[in-house]
C-alpha cells in the first residue's frame, strides 16, 4: 500500500491543503435565455489529467473555451495558478488549447505552425528555432517540418496540434476532444501516448470529451456533466463504481437500474422491496430513510448465474435469454425478467462460443452480492 | 444508351456554340483585310495598327482601365468589410436591414441606379461644390457602388467557410485580433479578394449604362465610344479593340480560376 503522503501527492484533491491550480468558481454562461453552464464550480490540481464529460450540448466545451479565454463566463471568476484570468483575453493568458479540428494553420509548413505562438511572444529566432526543433523531436515528427498541413495524415497532424500548444510551455493545456479525429485503432494508442507525454512534461491537461472509455482510460479525474451542471467529480474508479447519480451510472458503461422503495435499513445494510417484484439486500453509503422511493444501479458484470435459485430469494432474479451481444472476450446477455423489463448480464467468454452454456430462449437465474452496486435517489 | 449520350454531346455542342461562336467570329473578322465587317476578303493585322493610331479609343481605353483597377480596389476594402461585418459579427442590430442593402445594387435596374446617382452628384454639387462636375471620380464612385455588392458576396461565402477555430487557435497562440487577421485570415481569404477584384474590374471596364448616366464631357469611357461608333456603322477596329478586350478577359479568368483552385484544397483540409 502506498503510504498517505504519498498518496496525497498522486491525489491531491485528498489532501485538503493543496491549492487548486485552477479554480472555477461559481461559473455560469448563458447564451440569450440558454444555460450552456450553469452556476459550475471545479477545482483541479496540478499535474492532473482532468477530464469533463458528457454528451454533446452538456455544456462542457463552453466551460473549455471559458478556460481558454474564447468565451467570457456571465458569471463567476476563474482562477489560474492564484491569479484571477477572468478579464483576461485569450491571447494573454498562460493557457493554451488543442482543438477538435486541430486547426493547424494551412498555408503555414509544420514548422510555422509550432513556431506561431512564439512569434507572437517575440522569442529570438535562434531561441525559436531551438523551441520548435526540441517539440518536434518530442512528438517524434521532426522529418515532416517542411510539409503542409495538408500533406499530413489525422494522426500526424494531432502531433502537430499537440507540438503547437505545448511549444509555449503553457501552465495548462485544454484539449477538446483530443481523439476524436481519429479511426478506432489510432485512437487506442493516442490514449496510452497522450498520457505518457502529460506524464513526462507534467503540464495540467483538462481534456473535454464525450467518449467514457476515452475518459477512463486517460483520466486522473472525471466531471460528469449534463445540462450545463456538473453532476459528479471523481476518480475513473469511483465514477464507475460508485455512481452518485441515476444519469452518471446510465452514462458511464452498461447498467441495471431497478426502482424500489426502502424497507429496513441496519448500519450500511439495507432491504429494499423492488419493482422486480421481491426483495433486494444492498449496501448503502449514504443510508436512506424507510420508505424513500431509490434505484438499485448493478453493472452487468456484477451478475452471476445463480446456482441456487429459491422464488423468494434476496439479490435474485429469474428469467429468458432474449439476445446476445457476442463482442469476442465477453458476451452480453439481455434477459427478459417480466414483460416490460430487461437485464443485462455479461459473462467473460471463457470456452469458445459454440459451448457455452447459455443460448437463446434458454431460462437463466442470475444474483449479485449486496456490496456489487449502488442506491440511487436521482 | 450510346445514343443518348450522342445527344447529350450534340446539346453541348450546340450550347457552347450559341454562347462562343459570336465571339469567335468577332475575333476572325479582326483580323479581316476589307472595311466591311460582314465579308472577309483575306487575312489582315492592318485594323490592330489602326487601332494603335486611335487616341479617342486608346484614351477611352486609358480612362476604362483606370476606372477599373481603382473602382476594384475599393470595391475590394469596403466589400471584404462588409462580408467580415456579416460573417464575423453575428446578430448585431440591422443586420438584415445592412444585408438588404448590400444586396440591393445587385438587382436594382442599372437606369434607377444611374439616374438616382446622377441626381445625387448634382445636387451635392450645388450644396458642396464636390464632385466638381462629372468625370473619372464620379464614374468610380458609381462603379465602386454596385461592385462592393459583388465583392462583398464572394468574400462572405469564402470567410463563412472559413473554419472559425483557426482564428481561434491564432488569438490562443497569442496573436491579437489585428495580427490574427492580416496573418491568418487575410492569407486564407486571399484567393477571394483576387476574383473579387477582378470581378470588380469587369463590371466596371464593360459597364455602359450608369457610366452614361455620371460621365461628363471629356470622360467618355471605352464602352461607350464603342457604343457610340457602333450606331455609326461599325469598323474592324472595333473587332480588333474587342478582340484585345477578350484575350486579357479570358487570361484574367484563368489566372483567377487556377490561383483559387491551387488554395482550394488547403482550404478543405481543415
């Protein structure tokens, strides 16, 4: 186990002494009578990964660009690194951002696309030529300097867009989808390089995107955004696993969600009578009262086939194999429970396809343990 | 199937000779040796050395040319204004009041324009003494009047597909607004500015009638000596002047069509 200092400085949103590096305080933006972000306040430390998702018009690249300077908030301060850039127009702020498109100048060759932004800082030639030879090397694309944006492949040109913005050594890097320029392939290895780069030179990435795979694999932390708020900020594992809310379970991966009601409630341990139509024994982080209507939020992989099935049984359920989603490694099993609700269990493709044990139309009892999911109140 | 492509060619081919072949035969008789414009009795450069000798043509022409280029030129500034003033500034009040009168040149007959302009310099003639009578400035003015409308069309359609974030890259890389244009937007929208002038240019170099309206005596520009020498029977001084007219046209065309397809993929790739 990693000791608490240590822990404190690979997270320091735990210690509760760290300074924020940048603070967003109680931001909000409107476009005429639309909330693109409403009332957002986020703290991210330096050297963090930090991600904000959500689905397309949640507002999160409005925050982006707030960061950046293109928009100013209607309300609120942003702080960076202590100073307040609120009022401060883009062109002067420590930040620099990646755009989706990438937006690589197309009259400009590699070379004076990286070596734009600090011409504009009036950096001596020789001192520049140094910089943009040094950020080419970095992203391994020096032997494309004297080529046109256009001469250049998705993957090439990220390098390219990426040389540009870190080229200043801006206190902090923004990144709108970073990775959503490229094929599924290339994208997989972007993950794993975008992050070892962040590891290497330790500026503090703030990546938008909308992709949660992309955002669990790169990220140190993840803001769930929906309809201009931030719903939950939290670690790839505690957004997975401990959801907050009903929206942040459904977005993130595959999920059941059964409606109920509260019933007993001991310590941590609760019953919770079900719209399954019995009785479901959860652990609750946050004890709800009896009677509080809640949702039961399990993972498809948190469910076992049960092997001693009983018609009252707590954590079970019963019923038929409707569909199957065979994805190679693991299968997706769709089970109609009653007539109008489906399960979702995965099972990890142990023997080859042709023997496994479940098929279609085939009758399935399934159970989950009471510390495999969330309870839910929104 | 066969067949019916034979058909498509001969519609083509039938097209192409409506619009073209006048101007062909226009070109042919130039260089005809008799004075009489419809039989051709040999091969002859005689009219272009004839033409060479005729100072009301060639000063008609000097005047046009002259017109032309500054007309194009402001044309070109307050056109590129105009379009950056649509294009980049969203719903500011009147917009679509600004964007009705911009586009109003465009459709207005040419004798309500010429008129109303004539009218205009007279009266500002009598109540500010300018434009000092009538001529080369008030020929340009009314010229730059309908052209910026056309310029003003051409930029705007390059600037709105222009990606925005390139500008926005620009200004987060540290560039101030006035730099972010004149090193990022200007270059982009380049190949734009060039057609709109030379589009500018042409309207003006051919335009007869809102030229008839504002020139005064001593200002005859060369549409209208042509116009004018025409209703006198015409000479194979005029095929020839014509001819000329029609090869730095063509030559203009094309360097404008091969200057913007060259920047048209870069342009696309982003």
């Amino acid at each position: 186990m990693t000791n608490p200092a240590e822990r404190r400085k690979l997270e320091p949103w735990q210690d509760p002494k760290a300074a924020p590096y940048v603070r967003i305080d109680h931001v909000t933006k409107k476009f005429g009578d639309v909330y693109a972000v409403d009332d957002v306040s986020l703290d991210i430390f330096q050297g963090e990964f930090f991600s904000l998702l959500g689905s397309s018009g949640c507002g999160k690249s409005t925050l982006l660009r707030m960061l950046a300077g293109l928009e100013r908030p209607s309300a609120g301060r942003i702080y960076i690194d202590g100073a307040d850039v609120t009022d401060i127009p883009a062109y002067s702020r420590p930040v620099n951002m990646m755009f989706q498109s990438y937006a690589l100048f197309p009259h400009m060759t590699v070379e004076q696309n990286v070596e734009f932004g600090l011409k504009q800082d009036r950096m001596p030639r020789k001192e520049r030529a140094e910089r943009v030879g040094e950020m080419l090397a970095l992203l391994q694309i020096s032997e494309l300097r004297r080529r046109k944006p256009d001469q250049l492949s998705g993957g090439q040109r990220q390098r390219v867009a990426l040389a540009r913005t870190l080229a200043k050594h801006p206190k902090l890097l923004l990144l709108d989808e970073p990775l959503g320029a490229l094929d599924k392939r290339l994208r997989e290895s972007a993950q794993f390089e975008l992050v070892n780069l962040q590891e290497r030179i330790g500026i503090t990435f703030v990546t938008v995107t909308h992709d949660q795979e992309e955002a669990m694999t790169m990220s140190t932390r993840i803001a769930v955004m929906n309809a201009g708020q931030i719903l939950q900020v939290d670690t790839p594992t505690a957004i997975y696993e401990y959801p907050e809310y009903r929206f942040v379970a459904d977005f993130i991966g595959l999920v059941n969600l059964f409606d109920g009601r509260v019933m007993e409630t001991q310590d941590d341990q609760v019953l919770i009578e079900s719209s399954l139509g019995r009785r479901l024994h959860m652990r609750d982080l946050h004890p709800h009262a009896i009677g509080t209507p809640v949702t039961v939020a399990i993972r498809p992989e948190k469910l076992q086939i049960c092997s001693t099935y009983q018609e009252n049984g707590t954590n079970q359920v019963k019923g038929v194999v409707e569909d199957i989603a065979y994805l190679g490694d693991v299968s997706i099993y769709r089970v109609r429970v009653s007539p109008e609700m489906l399960v979702e269990m995965t099972l990890t493709n142990v023997h080859p396809r042709t023997e496994q044990a479940l098929t279609w139309g085939q009758e399935v009892a399934m159970e989950w343990s009471p510390t495999s999911g969330v309870v839910l109140t929104e | 199937m066969n067949r019916s492509r034979w058909k498509l060619y001969l519609f083509l081919a039938l097209g192409l000779a409506f619009l073209y072949v006048p101007v062909l035969l226009l070109v042919i008789y130039s260089f005809n040796e008799s004075r009489l414009v419809t039989v051709w009795s040999g091969f002859s450069t005689k009219w272009y050395g004839e033409l060479l000798h005729n100072r009301q043509l060639l000063d008609a022409a000097w005047l046009s040319v002259r017109i032309a280029a500054t007309n194009a030129t402001f044309a070109v500034i307050l056109g590129t204004l105009a379009a950056n003033a649509l294009v980049r500034h969203g719903n500011f009040r009147g917009r679509t009041g600004f964007q009705l009168l911009l586009a109003a040149p465009l459709v207005m007959p040419e004798v309500i324009t010429g008129l109303s302009l004539l009218l205009l310099f007279v009266t500002m003639e009598q109540l500010v003494g300018w434009p000092a009578g009538r001529g080369f400035t008030t020929i340009t003015i009314a010229h730059i009047t309908f052209s910026t409308a056309f310029v003003a069309v051409v930029v705007r359609s390059r600037l709105s597909q222009m990606d925005r974030s390139l500008e926005e890259a620009a200004m987060d890389l540290g560039a101030r607004p006035l730099r972010v244009y004149m090193s990022i937007t200007l270059p982009l929208i380049a190949p734009a500015l060039l057609s709109g002038w030379l589009l500018a240019f042409t309207l003006s170099l051919d335009d007869l009638v809102i030229s008839s309206f504002v020139a005064g005596p001593g200002s005859t520009t060369l549409p209208m000596v042509v116009y004018s020498s025409v209703r006198m029977g015409v000479s194979p001084q005029i095929n020839a002047l014509a001819s000329i007219v029609v090869l730095i046209v063509s030559v203009a065309v094309l360097v404008a069509g091969l200057l913007s397809m060259r920047q048209q993929p870069t342009a696309k790739a982003n």
